[in-house]
C-alpha cells in the first residue's frame, strides 16, 4: 500500500480479504483468456521480429514464447503470478538462481515516459489542487498531507508512478460521481 494510505483503509482491505473465500477456480475463463490473448498479441510481434532479424541473417529466439515456459506460466494460478512489490515474480523465481546475484532484486519496471514526467511537470499545480481537499482523505482511506507530499516530490522520489497515478484516477471516478448529473437538454 502507498504511504499515503490510513491504518483504517488498510485494516479495511486486509479484513475484507481474510474475509473472503480462497481463491477458487471461478473466473480464471476469464483470466485465462486475457493471458491467451496477451500471450497471442506477443507471439504476434515475436513473428514480425523475427522476420526483421530472419532477414538480417540473425536467429529470431523467443524463449517466454516456448510452449514449455507459457505451459509453465498458464499452471499457475493467477493470484500467484502477480506482486505489486516485485515485476513479474514467476521470472525472477525461475531465473534468480541462474542469474548474476542482485540482478533479479528490482522493485520496479522502469517502463514509464519522458512524456509521463513531462506532462506531471507541466499540469503538477493543477494536480496539487485537486489534491487540496481530497475524497479519499474525507473517506478517512487517505492521509491528505502525505499523498500531496508524494505527488510534490513524485519526479525525484523513485516513487512508482502507477501508484499515484491510480490514487489520482480513483480520486477522479470519486468526483465524478459525487458531481450532479446534468441534463443533457439543458
């Protein structure tokens, strides 16, 4: 959880959790599927690359495509193939003890845009506003003072950027509907 989120929130989404039944077999058709259709999107660009290199006189190899490794990654259930701490968790596991030590311990992805940190410099005051009297802190669910802290200092943090842009989003959805609905003659 963010550092900006209250004991009670935590609290609430721990009980809500140890409340809930064990992970069951329900829904991953659904699950499933995505993963087939991300795992046919890849195999999709794999080709395309491979061609690219094929041309060159390169041997194309795509070792998370091999049918052994996404056989392997498909056995897992899904609750157990995802960490919000640590990318892709079943990689570092099948990979750390061949790899160089300290090479698998990232706690990021690292993947985020000049364009994401241009755009936060460029709209940061108008994001601080929004962050003045938050929902969310009214819900007691956050610590207004500590989310306004992590988006002031967001760019030289380290902080994951994921983490605030979803408070943001969730803040947003919490507006929205709690605005009026307007009448669409008028």
């Amino acid at each position: 959880m963010p550092a900006w989120v209250t004991n009670e929130a935590v609290a609430l989404v721990t009980d809500s959790l140890c409340l809930a039944d064990a992970p069951t077999t329900v829904g991953l058709g659904r699950t499933r599927h995505a993963a087939l259709a991300r795992l046919r999107a890849a195999a999709h660009g794999a080709r395309l690359y491979g061609q690219v290199q094929a041309a060159q006189g390169l041997k194309p190899v795509f070792p998370y495509l091999d049918r052994a490794v996404v056989e392997a990654a498909l056995s897992c259930r899904p609750w157990e193939s995802t960490d919000p701490r640590q990318p892709k968790p079943l990689l570092v596991t099948a990979l750390e003890p061949l790899a160089p030590a300290g090479t698998m311990s990232r706690s990021d992805k690292g993947h985020y845009t000049a364009e994401l940190y241009a755009g936060w410099r460029r709209h940061r005051d108008h994001l601080l506003d929004l962050l003045a009297a938050p929902i969310l802190g009214d819900l007691g669910l956050i610590d207004p003072g500590r989310l306004r802290h992590a988006a002031r200092t967001f760019a030289t943090s380290g902080l994951p950027p994921g983490l605030l842009t979803d408070t943001l989003a969730l803040e947003l959805w919490l507006r929205d509907q709690a605005a009026p609905v307007r009448r669409a003659d008028g």
